[in-house]
C-alpha cells in the first residue's frame, strides 16, 4: 500500500472535512481528486462510506450558510473578498448572476459543478435576499449531488483508481511531489488568469470627485449604471441622473450612442469589471469619451454623495 494511501485511511476523515471546508471558503484547492480517493477507500472497507458521504455535506453547510449570511449582511463587499481569496477573475461574478437570472434556485445545484462560481453562488443568494429554507433547499440538493457524484465515481470505479495509482507508486515520494508540483501549478494558473484579467481591465477611469463636479457644473455627462437586476433588488438606488442598462444593450445602440460628450459607466462588482470591460470594448469600437467608475457606486456613496432611487430604461441615452 502506498504511504499515500496510508496517509489518507489514518487521516481521512479529518482531512476530507478540513479539505472541503476550506474549498468551499473560497481557496484555489480542489476537492476532486480528494473525494474520489476516498470514494474508492470506501469501497475497499478502508473508510466508511456514510461517514465519507456526510463529513462534505457538513463541511458545505457550514461555509454556504456562512457566505449567504455575510452576503445578505455585506452586500457586494463580500463577493470582492472571495474573488482575491479564490484568485478567480472577478467576471465570475457577473456570470453567476446571469446563472441565477436564468436558472433562479438551481443555480446552487449547478455552481457546485463549476469551479470558483461554487464560492459566489451562496453569498450571491445572500445579496438577492433569496428566502433562507429556499436557499437552503436548492444549495443542499447541490451539495448531496455534487458529493454523490465524487465519492459514488470513486466507489464504482475504485478498481481502475486503484489500477492507476499501482502504475504511479514507484515513484514513490516523487509521486508526492507531483501532487504538490500538480496543486502549485493549478494555483499558479489561477493567479496568472486574474493577472491578465487585471491587464484588460487597464483603462482611465473617473473618479466620484471628477463626476460630481461635473454633474454640478451642469456638463452634459452621462451616467450609465450597468448594475445586474439581483444588485437593484439589495440595493435600490443610483446616482443622481443615471440611467440603467445592461451591457448587451450598450453594444446594440452602438450607433446611437454619443460621442461629443463624457460617459461614465459603473457597477458594484469587484474592481469594476463590467464597467471596465465594457468601457475598453466601447473604445475599441470608436467611442472614446467613455471611463468606468473608479470604486464604482460603493466609491460614490462612501464619499457621501447623494443618491435617488433608480431609474431604469431599456433605451439608448
């Protein structure tokens, strides 16, 4: 028997919770691999498989329940500290929003299938004030689904599991060092993603002071709020004067859209991605006078600047 393998039948109780809850707080580690070695333990009486089954489910209970209460109490400043712990690109954010508008519950179940949006998905419900037991209803179908389907694959295909890490155990602590060199390049791939995310977010931006002194010098700016629908149901008001739409609809009026005055877009999602994204896009496409917001509405309201209830609009300005 490997010393892997030993490894894991004196310690893997402990290690498989420990492993799950800090995934599923939002570290670059994943669970995979863990779950279906223990799946294929268990079929090999060396762990018990109800115990393997339940120790995730708690695990996963413990971190969701956490992040929908920090959500519904924080709002999008929790989003912003997941997506610098997971090292996922804060977009992520925006792609779960969309998942929840499409899917509304199920998006719970189908987050825990996909890396990185598994730690947005429960504050994210959180945000959108989703009823707690619904929220609890779909994120646990999610979480019994998404362990069943690691550990039960290691179950059944424990023999072909056990064929595999035959071949590999000459090497022996090099075996080892490949899962630590493995992990390291998963995370150093996840850093050098955000990184390149970061790149193309590199446009001008205004900052709320620069904005409201034009706004109070009467100039002809306008303001755009790209904000998703689940952000205006938390948070339900906007800077004076501006006006909602959604990012497809800003490329589909491209021909409509001014170009001898300023336009400033922004969000609430982490370091300005949408605005920033779609301002960069915009340039691209010829309209220069466009720059996100710097801090988006939070870097408004935190300057204490005024705020009115939301206007929405599904017209080109």
């Amino acid at each position: 028997m490997s010393g892997t393998a030993e490894f894991l039948i004196r310690h893997g109780y402990t290690l498989l919770f420990v492993w799950i809850l800090a995934e599923q707080l939002g570290l670059p580690i994943p669970a995979g691999p863990l779950m279906l070695a223990v799946g294929a333990l268990a079929k090999k009486g060396l762990m018990r498989l109800p115990t393997a089954l339940m120790l995730p489910l708690i695990a996963v209970g413990i971190c969701d329940l956490l992040w929908y209460e920090l959500g519904r109490r924080g709002g999008m400043k929790v989003l912003r500290v997941i997506c610098r712990i997971s090292l996922e690109p804060d977009s992520c954010v925006r792609r779960t929003q969309l998942n929840f508008e499409r899917n509304g519950g199920w998006a719970l179940v189908v987050a825990k299938f996909i890396p990185g949006l598994n730690a947005i998905a429960p504050p994210l419900a959180g945000v959108s004030r989703m009823p707690w037991r619904r929220f609890a209803l779909f994120d646990g179908l999610g979480a019994l689904l998404w362990t069943t389907a690691y550990i039960g694959t290691g179950y059944i295909f424990s023999a072909q599991l056990a064929r595999i890490v035959e071949q590999l155990s000459f090497l022996g602590r090099g075996l080892f060092a490949a899962a630590v060199a493995a992990l390291g390049g998963y995370i150093s791939m996840k850093f050098v993603n955000r990184r390149r995310f970061f790149r193309r977010l590199r446009v001008s931006r205004i900052t709320p002071d620069e904005l409201k002194e034009k706004i109070d010098a009467n100039e002809e700016v306008i303001v755009v709020d790209l904000r998703h629908s689940l952000e205006f149901e938390a948070e339900p008001e906007t800077i004076p004067g501006a006006v909602h739409m959604d990012a497809a609809e800003m490329e589909e009026a491209l021909e409509v859209i001014p170009r001898d005055r300023d336009i400033v877009l922004f969000c609430s999602c982490p370091n300005e991605a949408t605005a920033a994204e779609m301002a960069s896009r915009l340039q691209r496409l010829g309209i220069t006078r466009i720059r996100p917001l710097a801090g988006g509405l939070d870097g408004w309201r935190n300057r204490g600047f005024p705020l009115q209830a939301l206007k929405v609009t599904a017209s080109a300005p």
